[in-house]
C-alpha cells in the first residue's frame, strides 16, 4: 500500500478530513509534530471498546501521526461532532481484527491491516465527580 501513500495524502486526505469528524467510523486525529511542533490533522478510522478508542492503523505503526502520538502520549480527536483529549497510546498486532465491526473487519483483512492503536480519554475532575 506504500504506492498509494502520496495518492491519499496529497489528494484523499484532504477531502476526507471534511467529513471524517462528524460521521461514525471516521475522526481526526490532531497532534504535534515531534520535530517541527506544527499541527497535523491525520483522518482514521475509529472505534470504541468500552470507554477505550480504537484506531486501525491503515498504513502502519510507522506512520508520522502515529509516531508523534507515541511520543506526546496522547492526541486529541475529533470525532462525531466533538473534540475528545485522549491519552496512553498504546499499540497492538490483531491479525484477526476482533474488535472491529464484521464489514470493516473484512475490509481490513482485504488490505491486511493488523496493526491498531488503543487510547484512553483523559478524565477530568467534573467526569469523576459528575
């Protein structure tokens, strides 16, 4: 999938991020760059598990996003019409993808995308005590 990487960054991100907060399956991860501190918008595909989000990491742990995210310990993601903090990235290899729904289970199989990142939302003071 490395050839179509400039493909979707030049021409599918962009048209994605349009829609990618405000419909289910779909956000936007917002981080800093590790090097250059500017701010990237990365759009994913996301699920939850509990009160845990889950990102399917399409092209890899080696992603920019997904490095500055390991480095930050957290992002913020825009995803259904809101912007959630979240934090303790931790990476993991399903090859059977079992956390996923059944159809993008199968899509992710098609493209053998086994590799997904775990985040916790951060927890204030008024959600513990709400």
């Amino acid at each position: 999938m490395a050839f179509i990487r400039p493909i979707t960054v030049a021409v599918v991100n962009p048209l994605t991020r349009l829609f990618a907060g405000h419909v289910p399956m779909f956000g936007i991860v917002r981080c800093r760059g590790r090097r250059s501190g500017r701010l990237f918008r990365a759009p994913v595909n996301v699920f939850r598990d509990g009160d845990d989000y889950l990102v399917a990491l399409t092209y890899s742990s080696q992603a920019d996003w997904v490095r500055n995210v390991l480095a930050a310990g957290g992002c913020e993601l825009e995803t259904g019409g809101r912007v959630i903090r979240l934090t303790d990235p931790e990476l993991f290899v399903d090859r059977t993808r079992r956390l996923m729904p059944f159809p993008v289970r199968m899509f992710l199989g098609l493209v053998n995308v086994t590799e997904f990142l775990r985040l916790r939302p951060v927890v204030t003071a008024s959600a513990r005590h709400g």
